[in-house]
C-alpha cells in the first residue's frame, strides 16, 4: 500500500474513528486503527466489538493495499509532524513508513486481513432527521438508561417508528424519560434497542 495524504485531513480522519478504538483488549488488532486504500479511496476503520466507525479521507491512492496501525502509536507520530504532504507506505510483511517533508518514520504494523471488518448493514428501512435533533434527543433521554450490565435492554433506548412517528424511551427501573419527533415522508414502522454507548459517542 502507498498513499499521500494532507496532515490535516489524515488526523481528522483518526479523531473520528479513535473513539471506537479498544483501549482494554486481549485481542491486539482491536486497539489498531485499519489504513484502507482501495478503487482510488483511503478509508480508515477502528473497531472494537461493541461499536465501530468508518471514515473516507481525501488523499492520492499510489498502490492499493491494507495495513493496521496501533492507533495511539499512529496518532502520536502524525501529530507531531508538520502540517504538510504525507506519504504512507507499507510493504508485504505490515512494516510501515511514513515520511513527511525531510522526516521519517518506521513503524511496525499488523495485517490488515486479520482485522474485523464492520458488519454490512441492510438499508432497506430508515429514517431522515437533522444531526441537530438527533443530537438533543439522545442527550435528553440518555441519562436515565441503566448501567446495570446484568439487563442488556435497560442499558439502551428503544427507538420506535410508528404512523411516521418516532418515539425514543429509556428508563432505568426507576425514571423513565421519552421524547417524540414528527418525522416528514412516508416511514416503514420499526422498533429496535441502540446501546447507549453506541448513542453517546453518535452525540459527540
């Protein structure tokens, strides 16, 4: 893989997808981000079982290819380099080079086959509202979801679409808090339990 990217579009890219980097993992590739370069895209990914996040960053595709880097590692160096041109190239066996202007970088990294790739999810069933309301639905109703692990559904909200209504509900045996939105369209109706971790790093 060789790609060059901009400084700054690489290090929003990681920003995005660092929040769902495993910092606790007996499994090694889970605290790695994936650098994906791929029909003339460069994708980062980071997953760590419970939520996973893709991000599309603009850049030159030179040579196709996957690499995983050790996120905090990655974040480190590409911080401290200057705000310019990055080439990133890595060879059969994961060993990395990053150079930018006069200065370089090697890094051991890991194959990109052995990491876990997102499930596909099917769109066939969906909804269309602002970040804007998304964002103050989840904070008004977040805080009474329970963080008992013993009850997976208490610690998630109930997002339900019914007469092109959704409705959000989370409660903890104790408060309940529920918040409704008109939706615009015809909507199919839907009801389904989104983990509240997964609801507060969307918030952010």
């Amino acid at each position: 893989m060789k790609i060059s990217i901009r400084k700054s579009n690489l290090l929003q890219g990681i920003n995005i997808v660092s929040k769902a980097v495993s910092n606790k993992t007996t499994h090694p590739i889970l605290s790695c981000i994936l650098v994906e370069a791929a029909g003339g895209v460069i994708k980062l990914t980071a997953n760590d079982m419970e939520i996973g996040i893709e991000s599309y960053v603009d850049g030159t595709v030179i040579e196709e290819g996957k690499v995983a880097l050790e996120a905090k590692l990655f974040s480190d160096f590409i911080r401290k380099l200057p705000d310019s041109d990055i080439t990133i190239e890595s060879d059969k066996d994961s060993k990395t080079l990053i150079k930018c202007e006069r200065l370089e970088f090697n890094i051991p990294g890991k194959s990109g086959e052995d990491f876990s790739n997102l499930p596909v999810v099917s769109k066939d069933k969906f909804i269309t509202i602002s970040q804007f309301a998304l964002r103050d639905v989840i904070n008004q109703t977040i805080f009474s979801i329970s963080d008992n692990e013993n009850n997976k559904l208490m610690t998630g909200e109930l997002f339900e679409v019914s007469n092109n209504k959704l409705s959000v509900v989370s409660l903890d045996g104790h408060r309940i808090s529920i918040r409704y939105i008109e939706l615009k369209g015809d909507n199919s109706d839907i009801k389904v339990v989104v983990p509240g971790k997964s609801l507060s790093d969307i918030s952010k």
